[in-house]
C-alpha cells in the first residue's frame, strides 16, 4: 500500500479513536458510551499491519470489543485498561501520520496518480514516460480542456507519479478517455492473445503458405477492428466533451487513447487524487480486471 493510501486511512479514522464518552461512579463502575464507532477505527487503522498489539489487547476486553449495544457499565478497571490501549493507538497513529506528513507531500485535488506497469528494462520505463508526455500534451496542453501538466512527487517505495493537471475540468477529462481506453485495451488484449495463438499455427504449418495468407488476413482484420473501436470512441470523447477538434488533434486524440489503452494493458493504474470530491472519482474507471501482469509478461516474452 502507497504511503498516501495509509495516510488516508488514518485521516478517515483517527479523530474516531477518542470520541467515546464515559462516567465514573462512586461503586468501581464506569458508564461508557460511543465506544464502537472508536473500536471499528481501530480495526480499520489496524489492518495497515502497526496496531497488532494494541488490537489484541482491544479483544480482550470482551465487555466493550463484543458489546452489540454502543452504551454499557463495566468495571473501572477494565474501562482504565481500554482507554489505555486507545490513547496507546491514538499517540502511536498520530506519529505515523506525522512522518508520512514529514516525507510525503500533500496531494493537490486537481491532481492524478499513475501507477507504471511492472517494468524491469529501462527503455520500457522511457517508451512509457514518452507515451505518458503524448498523452497529456495531446489532451491537456494541446488546448483541447483548460489545464497544465506538471509531475508533483514521485511517491517512494512505489511505482506511483503525481501529475498535478491544474483544473477539475482536466481531471474528469482524462477519467473519460480513461474509461474509453479500457474499453479499447479488451480490444488490444483479445488481438495479442489471437495472434499468439496465429504464431503457433504459422509454426505448425510454415509449408502451407496458402494457410500463411489465411493468418495474415485474420490478423489485419483484428487490426482494422481495433482502429474502428479506436475511432468510434474517440469520436465518443469528442461529443460527450461538446470539443471542436482539427483533424490534426482527432489524430492525436485518437493515438492517445490507443497508446492509453497499451498502457493499460501492460499493467499502468490511473486514480484521481485521494483528495478528490466522490463527484470527479466516478469520472473514473474501476481497476481493469482483465488484466493479469504474468499473462501480459508471457504474452512479451513467448
């Protein structure tokens, strides 16, 4: 998990840890109340992998951990033990997210996060950088949306970018042709695996060039479909916009969304900033699921 993914969970749960309420009685009993919506921060900070301990230790103490009722009387002792283990998360939670504040810059609204593909040679991290800068000067910088393009951090320990993009406007545009993209990379996986399957035929009967002529007919045909799906939704992003392009931009909208749709077929992720409003992240794709990354290496390297 990136570092911002684990600053956004404890942003969204640490003001929760303490927010219970409690009573103390002259007979060793405290009245405690609001303490499940506490506990359940908890267990989500917890699922990070820091708060091992302090879970443990929360599970024990049965009367409040397995209470079906948000307001109960137990034991002051008890309740001691409990808001020690909360202030030991809370302290601990805030120390985190103090250093991840420290190292890791916060991220701008207007702003996206891509993921490279799981690449290991060089040339095809520069191929992707390359298609990257196409992409955002055809689409951003080429007028066609009110933007900029500016690479805000490159987020350590991962393979994640921050592109800040200037505008709500550029973002939700670059979540449409996103979407399209995904839409033409099914396309793109369907031809790579089809004509895996050709090579093979081609191998088996390398004598049979009437048989050759056949396989290359197959494969242009997928060729052409590919570019059809390509246009069709470009022009798509083109309507669904209300933009007026050149014919020299459709070119270079319609090359984005096929360099796009490769780039998402090796395995790159594209999300808005964690920042976003829920209003810009719908403008976005779910993760692809047809996408397994040791298929795609073995589709390279057969």
């Amino acid at each position: 998990m990136r570092l911002s993914e684990v600053r956004e969970v404890i942003a969204k749960n640490s003001l929760d840890i303490m927010a219970f309420e409690f009573t103390n009685f002259t007979n060793n009993n405290t009245a405690v109340m609001g303490f499940m919506k506490p506990i359940q921060a908890v267990r989500n900070i917890a699922k990070l992998g820091f708060l091992e301990e302090e879970l443990n230790e929360l599970i024990d103490i049965t009367s409040l951990y397995n209470s079906s009722l948000d307001k109960t009387t137990i034991d002051s002792h008890i309740f001691t033990s409990f808001h020690k283990v909360m202030s030991s998360v809370s302290i601990k939670v805030k120390g985190i997210s103090d250093a991840i504040d420290h190292v890791l810059p916060k991220e701008e609204e207007n702003s996206l996060n891509v993921k490279l593909p799981d690449y290991s040679d060089l040339k095809d991290i520069s191929e992707f950088f390359r298609d990257i800068d196409f992409i955002f000067r055809s689409t951003i910088t080429s007028d066609l949306v009110e933007g900029k393009v500016e690479v805000v951090k490159f987020e350590s320990g991962s393979m994640w970018v921050g592109i800040a993009l200037g505008s709500q406007a550029a973002v939700t545009f670059i979540g449409n042709i996103s979407k399209k993209a995904l839409v033409i990379q099914e396309q793109y996986y369907k031809n790579q695996m089809v004509k895996k399957e050709i090579e093979k035929l081609d191998l088996l009967n390398n004598q049979n060039s009437g048989n050759v002529d056949t396989l290359k007919i197959i494969s242009d045909a997928m060729e052409k479909q590919l570019e059809l799906i390509i246009t069709q939704n470009t022009k798509m992003v083109i309507e669904e916009e209300g933009i007026e392009v050149s014919n020299e931009k459709l070119r270079a909208l319609e090359r984005s969304l096929g360099l796009m749709a490769k780039l998402y077929n090796d395995g790159m992720k594209i999300t808005p900033s964690l920042n976003a409003g829920a209003s810009v992240k719908e403008e976005f794709p779910s993760e692809p699921s047809l996408i397994d990354t040791k298929e795609i290496k073995l589709l390279k390297n057969e």
